[in-house]
C-alpha cells in the first residue's frame, strides 16, 4: 500500500520580504513581468506569436479571466496575468514519463504547487495503479476501457460524479453533461458551486436570471460604478481599462473592500507608452474599507440615505417590481448604531457615498468573491439588488448588475449544461435535443460530493480541468474523500496535486490547452466560450501541440462515450470528427443559441438573451423584479477572535502559483504569511515576521496550521487575510453561504498563537 501523499502545500523556504505597498496598478513594472514570463516559459519567436494572437477575433480566448473583449481591439489585447498564463500554457517544458518514473507520488507531493507547475505541460496519458507509487504511461484505448469499465459496474449511477472548471469550452462542456446525463445522474459540480453560485441563486431569484445584465459600453455611459469584494488589478486586469475609461467620462467611482488595492488606486495602460502618455488615471474616488462580513450593513446604510433623499424610480417600482415596501421597512428599522458597529465606517461616510449612489442617474454594481463567498452570500448579493432597483438602475444605458466571473468559461459551461440542480424546464429541452431520458433528481455539489466521497458513496471521480483538491475548502477533508474513491480521473494539461492525492487507481488523460491547433476528421477546429457579459465567440488556438499524444477535450468526451454506450442516439464519432455537429445539436438543446454556427462565426460572435438587460423585464413567477427583505447577519466574534478571508497573490491565477511575488501588496519570497492590523499587532507584542500558528473555529469544530508570518498592513481591526490554496486547509467543509452551499472563504472564525517550532516544519 502506498504511502498517502500530502494534500497541503508545503511551507515556502524563502526569506519573506516586505516592501512598501504599490499606489499604482500595471505601467512598466506590469510590462517586464509579461515579457519575463513569456521568455522564460517560451522564448522570443513563440512570445511574439502568442501574445499576439490572445484576445483577437482569429485568435484564442485567454484562458484566465472571463473580461469581455471590447468590438474594435489593439494588436495587444492582453494584460499582465493574461500573458502569464498564456506562457503558462504554452511553456517549452514538458512532463514525461521518464519524469514520472524518476519522481515517486511521495517525493512529488512534498514539493511546492510552484515546483509542480514549473516542471510543464503533460506529454501523455498516464496510470497509478493500486498500491502503486509511480505513474506509468498507458495507451487511450486502455484508460477509456478502464473508466468504462468502472463505470458500468456501478450499483447506482449517482456514485459517479464529473467536475468541470471553467477553462472548458462551449462545445466540450455540452459534451460533457450529455455524457454524465446519459450515464444517468446529474452529478456535475463545478468551479461555479465555489465562487458565483451565490451570484446566480440572488440574482435568479429576485431578476430572473443568474447573470449580469451589463455591456461592457455600458460603462462608458454610468454615473456611479459600485465595485464591491473585488480586485481587479490582480484577478482581471483588463477591467481596468473600461474602469479608466469610464472615470475619464465622468463617472464615479466607489471601491468598497476590507484592503485598499493598487488596482483601483491609480492606473496606467502599458499601451500608453507607446503614444507618449506618462500619465496615470486615480480610479476610485472613495474606498470604503469595510470590516470582513459588513458590506450587508454597508448596503442597508446606502438603502437608508437613498429612502432619505428621495430619488426613486417611482413609476418603475410601482409598475415591474414586488417587495419593495417590506425591504424599505426592514431598512427603515434598522438602526445605524448596528450599521456602523458592523461595516466599521463611520455614518459620515456612508451618509455622502450614499448621496452620491441616490443622485446617480445610472448605476453599475460590479462584484466578487469578497460578496459571494460570506455565510449571508445569496443575501448580501440581494441587498445590492435592493440599492439598484430604488433607481430602477437596470435595463436601460450605464446600469445594471456585474459579477464579475474569474475564470474564462465558467459562465459558458453552465449555460450549456454544466448545472447540478437545472430546472425541469431546461432537463426538458435538453431531453428532446439530445434524444435521451434524464434523470430529475439534482446531482451533488462541490461541497455535497466532497462530503459523499468521504462517506464512501463515490466510486468513480472524474476532473475535466482544475485542481480539485487545491481549491476546494477543508484540505485534510478533501483529501480524506478522495483517497476512498476506487478511480480518480484528471483530464489535465500541467502537473498539479491533484494528481497526487487521488482515488486507490488513478488516470492522468491530458489534453489541448487553449492556444493550441486543434485538427480533427474534417480538418482544424475552433471552439466556443461565453465571457462574463453573455456574449459567445471563438476561440482558434494555433501553437503547435506540445505533444503528439494530446487530445482535445471534446475528443476525449467522444471516444470515453463510444467506451461507455453500445447504443446511443447521439453521434459521438460525427460530432469530434467536425465540431459544428456538436453546434447544431446545442441549437437543438440550449435556449438562445439559434443559428448557432452561422452567429458564432460573427466578427464579435454574438449576444445571449437577457431580458432585464434587453427589454427590462424579469423571469420570474410574478413577471416582475422583487425586492428582498434581510435581517443583517450576525457578524459578533469573541474578543480573542478574529475574521479571515483568503485572497489571492500577484503572481498565481486561482490554484497557479507563478510565482513568490505579490507586487502590489509589497509582500515577495513567502505565501505562509497573514496580513493584519497593525494596532493589533501592537496589543499582543508581535512584528512582522512573528511566527503564529492558525486554528479556525465552526460549530465545536477546530483546525490548526503551524507556521505563517506576520505582516503588518492596512486592513480593518480584527481581521486579517492570508492566501489560498495554503490556507484552505483552514476552512470548515459545512461552513457555507446559505441558499448557495458556497464555501465561506471570506469567512472565518479564526485564533492566532505565538508558533516556536521551525518555519520549514
């Protein structure tokens, strides 16, 4: 039996350094960084042709954030984390199976998610038997007979659950789901279950659909843009520029997070270099530093201003929406002692942030993980909703609502079937498309198939992308879940630890990445996504393949299908032999996706119904917008307590880490590290550096991490913020947002200690 790898990653061993925090978001610094990691990871020849080809209408669409490509582009349609993952993707570095064969599971785990990512892209498909502690190759043939074999000898279908993450495509994910769903269960979790679930259950319910309802013109034409739980500077740079641009229009802009950001202090566009502008752009004219977990009184502050001065969309109230008197009372009786206790700002500021919001006459609402991921997640999304709807602040020019995705399709898979818990109305229509019998029952999500894994009610495990166990919450729980599962599966283009803490058996089936030339039966291929503002396009990769073992996602859907069914009505060899088979049976399937391939082949693709958008009105049982009425949430801890939310680094995109830098915080060499007030630090005697070990608290429940260093810096008393994945080893597997099941990263009851023991332990 082999020895159990380790889930956690390991403590950096590089001396952390601290440098006074950036002002300043992208410039030059941002334009040496792109370069360096497209030279490190793909030399001259291959930067210039990659780089050049992200973002453009013949190109690929960047496999990082999910920031809609504005219709008239540059020849440099990227930003600084865009190109790193684009040298990412497409690095010289390869992981062979003289690789494997060289390096046990045991001594793989042991090094960093850094090490790992760094050794490049996965040559072929690979097998851990048993007992095993190597990775041996094996053929396509014989990985699809072994999960086909694993499958069919299922007791029940709903022992076998498929993850997506949102780097799959359009064409790839329906695939997917059609496989799942003719396997007979609805077991499909996704990166979406952890971050914008709670995005879609609030805003589903109160406008009738689960998205923005924002062009990226938009923009250009709002008075107030609200940008809350977010850091676009890090985690989707190229917002900044339609930020930029809509400040220089005159627009106000109000950042409301527990750190101040570089990203939405000032900013300047590499590209302006080019044509001689040094100047910078200030972004936000007010940052509302609001206490982790306040935002709901934050929002019940800015209601209260709004009902105070007046400035009401009276008619539209009246006409096309429910609820609104119930939520102005709750408001109304809400006292402003509680409201600021709560969001830790003084009533002053609320009081003149909240004039400016009620004198705008177009709002946008942009927001995040800071929002989503709290135990009031679907609630505090709804409070936002309540602020708009007084100024009827959708459906019309400069208004309306933005989550901002992070990842490139994570949108996209959902619209095509990536969905757990879809309603009849959709199984329905997918039912007569693909010409199949689905099961009603919902399927489990993240947190419910993490919790089935370990109460050995999984047998198959399947991963189409990701790093399951880096991202998900409660590391040792995750990883306690996977090891009882018999076959883990990762459909995967670089090393990572999921690949490391898996099922008894376990395959490695890797696969195209986004900028790489897809040839099939009929000749190359394109693929389809969808980004954060409903619109789908193409994406043509043109690199090479970094191996001639590669397969695409959609092909590895088809023939795994071919393994499982003797007799099914879909053409899975038609449709990976040309994917505009697999377009026209999503326009037999999908809502909206009429004329699909003639649409997609658009210059800027096209536009997906939205009704509060398009002709504002709203998919719900009563036909009309609905207000909400919460109680604000009980935010107390103890006195020894604080509150942690995990965030990410310059340097990483979700479970990537690049590298040991976070540029703009000031912070280099360490990620063990905990940013905190610095008064508190003074109460209890500690500097930057102190060691301190970590316990977290749930409902009688503790988990400790050893080893994170002090880092004095500007964030509300009482809270403090450290990175993740490292840190998801402290957050509790049942502690989520209610109505969403969303993890609560940006909530956790936490102790801090003096640690004495060695850093490298």
């Amino acid at each position: 039996m082999r020895e159990h790898a380790r889930a956690e990653t390991p403590p950096d061993t590089l001396p952390l350094k601290i440098k006074k925090k950036k002002k300043m978001a992208a410039g030059i610094p941002a334009v040496t960084s792109s370069l360096k990691h497209g030279l490190q990871n793909m030399g001259i020849s291959r930067t210039v042709k990659t780089l050049t080809m992200v973002n453009q209408q013949e190109g690929f669409d960047c496999p990082g954030c999910a920031w809609p490509d504005p219709s008239h582009r540059t020849q440099f349609e990227f930003c600084e984390n865009g190109a790193k993952a684009v040298a990412d993707e497409a690095t010289k570095r390869r992981v062979t199976p003289e690789f494997f064969s060289k390096h046990s599971i045991q001594y793989l785990s042991m090094q960093s998610d850094r090490w790992l990512n760094k050794q490049g892209r996965i040559t072929h498909p690979m097998v851990l038997e048993e007992g095993s502690s190597h990775y041996v190759p094996i053929t396509w043939d014989d990985a699809f007979s072994m999960i086909a074999g694993e499958v069919n000898k299922l007791e029940n279908p709903n022992r076998s659950v498929f993850y997506t993450s949102g780097r799959t495509s359009n064409e790839a994910a329906f695939l997917y789901q059609a496989m799942v769903r003719s396997i007979g269960t609805n077991n499909l979790p996704d990166c979406s279950n952890m971050c914008h679930e709670s995005s879609g259950k609030g805003l589903g319910a109160t406008i009738g659909i689960g998205k923005g309802t924002v062009h990226l013109d938009d923009f250009n034409h709002a008075d107030v843009i609200l940008v809350i739980g977010q850091n676009p500077g890090t985690n989707h740079p190229r917002m900044l520029t339609a930020l930029r641009d809509a400040k220089l229009k005159g627009a106000t802009l109000i950042h409301v997070n527990p750190l101040p950001e570089a990203g939405l202090e000032r900013f300047k566009h590499p590209q302006d270099y080019m044509k001689m502008n040094l100047s910078s752009t200030q972004l936000s004219d007010f940052h509302l530093p609001v206490k982790i977990g306040g935002d709901a009184a934050l929002l019940k502050g800015l209601i209260k201003i709004h009902d105070e001065l007046g400035h009401l969309d009276s008619k539209f109230i009246a006409n096309q929406t429910g609820g609104f008197d119930s939520m102005l009372e709750k408001a109304r009786d809400t006292d402003w002692n509680a409201i600021v206790r709560d969001s830790g700002l003084p009533r002053e500021l609320i009081s003149e942030v909240g004039q400016v919001v009620a004198r705008s006459k177009a709002t946008i609402a942009c927001w995040a993980m800071g929002l989503t991921q709290q135990p009031n997640g679907v609630a505090v999304i709804q409070e936002v909703v309540n602020l708009l709807l007084m100024g009827g602040h959708v459906g019309r020019p400069g208004a309306g609502f933005c989550p901002v995705r992070g990842h490139s399709n994570v949108q996209g898979d959902r619209t095509v079937g990536i969905w757990e818990a879809a309603p009849v109305s959709f199984i329905e229509r997918m039912e007569k498309g693909l010409n199949i019998s689905i099961p009603r029952e919902h399927g489990y999500d993240v947190v419910g198939a993490i919790q089935a894994m370990r109460d050995g009610a999984v047998d198959v495990f399947f991963c189409m992308g990701g790093n399951f166990i880096s991202a998900t919450p409660d590391t040792m729980a995750t990883a306690e879940g996977l090891r009882k599962v018999g076959l883990t599966v990762q459909v995967s283009t670089k090393l990572n630890r999921s690949h490391l803490v898996t099922g008894k058996k376990a395959l490695i089936l890797p696969c195209l990445g986004r900028t790489e030339l897809d040839v099939q039966g009929t000749g190359p291929q394109f693929v389809s996504v969808e980004n954060s503002m409903g619109i789908v396009h193409r994406s043509t990769g043109s690199l090479p393949p970094a191996s001639s073992h590669l397969r695409s996602e959609p092909w590895i859907v088809a023939q795994l299908s071919q393994h499982l069914f003797t007799n099914s009505p879909i053409d899975w060899s038609g449709m990976v032999e040309d994917y505009d088979m697999i377009r026209n049976l999503m326009e037999k399937s999908l809502s909206g996706f009429e004329d699909y391939n003639k649409r997609v082949r658009l210059e800027n693709g096209f536009l997906l119904p939205n009704p509060p958008r398009d002709s504002r009105t709203f998919d719900t049982p009563s036909g009309r917008a609905h207000f909400t009425t919460h109680d604000l949430p009980d935010v107390r801890i103890d006195d020894e307590q604080f509150i942690m939310m995990t965030i990410r680094s310059h340097d990483q995109y979700n479970t990537t880490i690049y590298d040991v830098h976070d540029r703009y915080r000031g912070v280099s060499g360490n990620r063990r590290i905990v940013l905190m007030n610095a008064l508190d630090m003074a109460e209890r005697g500690w500097k930057n550096r102190q060691m301190v070990s970590i316990t977290s608290h749930f409902e009688g429940e503790t988990r400790t991490a050893d080893g994170w260093q002090l880092v004095a810096y500007e964030i509300p008393r009482k809270n403090i913020a450290t990175y993740f994945p490292e840190a998801n080893i402290l957050v509790p597997l049942r502690s989520t947002a209610k109505d969403s099941n969303t993890p609560t990263s940006k909530w956790i009851k936490v102790t801090l200690a003096d640690f004495h023991g060695d850093e490298e332990e």
